[in-house]
C-alpha cells in the first residue's frame, strides 16, 4: 500500500500563517496537520504502508526534511514529489505518478477524519464522503440503491447531492488511476479551467469500475482559522486520556486546565491555560488566560485575554485583542 499526499496549495485562506509556514506543516495539539492526517491513516489501514509520496510546492529544505521524517517515524518511505502549478486536483495527484503502483490511498492534507476504514476488495475505490447542507464547494457522488456510486460531479451549483468527497480516496489499481488522469492532460480536458480528479473517475466509472462510498464519522477541517482553532479542540478531547503536558513545563503561580497540549520549556506565569489550548514549546505566557486557541512556539504572551486564536511563533504581544490570527514574527506592546 501507497499513500499519496497532495498539500502544494498556497493556503492562502490560512494567512498571515502560511506566509512563513505551509499550511499542512501549521501544528495543531502539537503535532503538523500531515503528521496527524498520515498516523490517522496508517492507523486504521490494515496493509503495511511501504510508501508515503508527498506533492508539494517550494516548500524550501526544512519542511521536506520534516515530511520525510514523518513518513520514516512510520515505518515507510518517503518521497518528495513537486507540482509547480494549480492546475486541479488530477494534475497534483499524477505529479507522483512513480508512486501510482498497486494499491494506494490518495488523501489531501487539509483534512482530518474518523472514519470506516474498510477496504472492499470487491470494489475498485473507495471514496470516503460527508453530508453537508451547501456542497457547492465540493466534488460531490450520487449513489444507487446497491450503495454503489453512478456520478461524480465537481461542484455543482444546483443541487445534485449533499454527498461531499472529503478528500481521501482508495484504489486498487493505481496504475489505472495513473493512466485516466494522464488521459485528462494529454488531451487537455479540463473542468473549471483544471484538470479534475472527478473526471478522471467518471471515465474509470464508464469502463466498469465500481466505486463505494465510505463512511465518515467525523471530518474536521483546516481551511481557515476557525475550522483550525476548532479541530485543535477536537484532536485534544480525542486523545485527552495521552500524556500531552511536557514535563519540562514552568509553572509559577498558574493553572492548566485539561485537554491541553503543552510543549516542552513552556513557561506560564500568573496565568490560565486551558482548556482547549496548545502552546508550542519555548513559549511563555504570563499574567494571561488562554482558551480554546493554538500558540506556536518561541513566541512571549503578556497581560492578554485570548480565545478562539491562532498565534505563530516568535511574537510577541502585550494587551491585544481577545481573537486573534496573529503570523509569525509579529509583535504588539
């Protein structure tokens, strides 16, 4: 089994953060965005992973070391793919082609998930969906009475179905896969102005490969600060009962209220943290309370209230407003 990971967008809905940082290597509960994505998969896949392709953009020397890091921590290989341009969600994919052989799991790094894993050899793919009120945003399937799916359609702007894709697909043929996006390109056959992985399984789907839908128990996203902040919460409460308060913490005259992550040399003074916070190491946070937000590391805190915010590392702030979303190497006195 192969896991492919498409992350080369720009994140421009996430900036001031991503300005400095890509947005699947943005932390959340203390771990990047893609490091939870790949454990959640591995997790709940019951093949042995042997290889993890990363596609991505300029990403610099650093962040590829880290991706590779994380595919080792896990036992497989790592690999560094490039996509140069947006062109669509099939053109980002066929950027690893090299990696499109057997069995593979394409999963997009700016979502989260708890979900039925199950992989029915019976099928040629599995795509996992959530249903939403306004799908119009999504790629969405419709499905006949046997469950199976009939259409996939990119975001149709009069109703089709509230069945969204969420982002993670399953395929017994890679090499098929591989094939049907190439076919996509070399005729130029675009949707919206890109080349679109939904079209490329409609045509798998008129030759006679049978897809599923999955089923999603909970699909947390981190398109935008909100979502980000909210997701930190939900990845918190869900791993509440692991050790997440680094032992090295300070601690003067302050309180951390569970579910929390805190990094390692974080130093709190007369302040409140929790719940629903993580603060990366380095930091500290005086004279505070910190609630339900994510602060990264090296950055200094000072007479605040905060709530519902994300703050880069390397800022300082001293009496600021009680949301934030607040980029790297800022700073307010």
């Amino acid at each position: 089994m192969k896991i492919i990971i498409p992350m080369a967008g720009m994140g421009k809905r996430m900036r001031p953060h991503t300005l400095t940082v890509p947005k699947p290597l943005i932390p959340v509960a203390g771990k990047p965005i893609v490091q939870w994505l790949v454990e959640d998969i591995i997790k709940v896949c019951k093949e042995k992973v042997s290889e993890i392709a990363f596609v991505i953009g300029d990403f610099g020397k650093e962040a590829e070391e880290r991706l590779l890091a994380i595919a080792k921590a896990e036992g497989a290989k790592g690999s560094i793919h490039y996509q140069d341009e947006a062109l669509g969600t099939a053109h980002a994919i066929l950027c690893a082609k090299e990696a499109l052989q057997g069995k593979v799991i394409v999963a997009f790094a700016d979502t989260l998930f708890r979900a039925d894993f199950t992989m029915d050899e019976d099928q040629d793919g599995v795509i996992w969906v959530n249903r939403i009120d306004d799908p119009r945003a999504f790629g969405v399937v419709k499905v006949n009475e046997q469950n199976v799916i009939t259409d996939f359609v990119e975001k149709p702007q009069q109703f089709v179905s509230d069945l969204a894709i969420i982002g993670i697909y399953y395929f017994k043929s890679g090499e098929t896969l591989r094939d049907e996006m190439q076919y996509l390109i070399d005729n130029n056959i675009k949707e919206k102005g890109e080349y679109q992985l939904t079209n490329a399984l409609e045509n798998m789907k008129k030759k006679g490969a049978r897809f599923i839908p999955g089923k999603v128990e909970e699909w947390l996203d981190c398109g935008n600060k909100d979502a980000t902040v909210y997701t930190n919460r939900r990845i918190l409460e869900l791993h509440r009962s692991e050790k997440m308060i680094a032992s090295s913490v300070k601690k003067e005259n302050s309180v951390i209220i569970e579910p929390c992550f805190i990094g390692e040399q974080v130093t709190l003074v007369n302040s409140v943290v929790g719940p629903y916070a993580s603060v990366g190491a380095n930091t500290t946070v005086e004279n505070s309370i910190v609630s339900n937000s994510i602060v990264q590391n090296n950055s200094h805190l000072k007479n605040v209230v905060v709530d519902n915010s994300m703050i880069g590392s390397h800022v300082g702030f001293l009496r600021v407003a009680e949301e934030l979303s607040v980029g790297d190497y800022s700073t307010q006195r």
